[in-house]
C-alpha cells in the first residue's frame, strides 16, 4: 500500500467558502494544483502527486448536510398558542 504524507501542524491554513456552490476549499499552505481522492461522505481528500503530501480537504455541501442533519436531530415544533384571556 502506497503511504501518504501527512506533515505535523501546519503554520498556515487558508479556507474559502463558495455560497454559491456549498463548497469549503480547505488549503495547508497556499493552494497547489493537487489530486483529488473522494474518501466519500462529500469530502475529497486533495494530494501533491510528486511529494504524496496532503495539501487540502474539499468538502461538499456542507452547510446543507449540516442543516440536514440538525433538523433530524431537532425537529423543528410550533409553540402552542395561548389563547388570549379577557374578563
């Protein structure tokens, strides 16, 4: 099995949300031309191909799977109206 590199803590990390697309570009340094590997659940894995090293993450649509996901776990429910009292 081929080995990746994955480096210790890098110094800089630069991201970039596109509204439009629901597309988080997330880059270990300045973005480079890369590979992409989908390693599934929408999130693709981008690699330098010479020196094997992870230089960033794409992950799709996460703002809607995150909505998704929150409204799963709570529903969204009305509160009961309280009828108005007169005397």
């Amino acid at each position: 099995m081929e080995t990746l590199n994955i480096s210790e803590k890098k110094s800089r990390i630069k991201w970039d949300y596109d509204a439009e697309a629901d597309v988080l570009y997330i880059s270990f340094g300045n973005p480079r031309n890369a590979e992409g590997v989908d390693i599934g659940e929408g999130t693709i894995i981008r690699i330098q191909p010479d020196s094997k090293e992870i230089i960033g993450v794409t992950i799709l649509n996460p703002l809607s799977r995150t909505l998704s996901s929150l409204m799963g776990k709570y529903p969204l429910t009305r509160k009961k109206k309280t009828p108005f009292l007169t005397k």
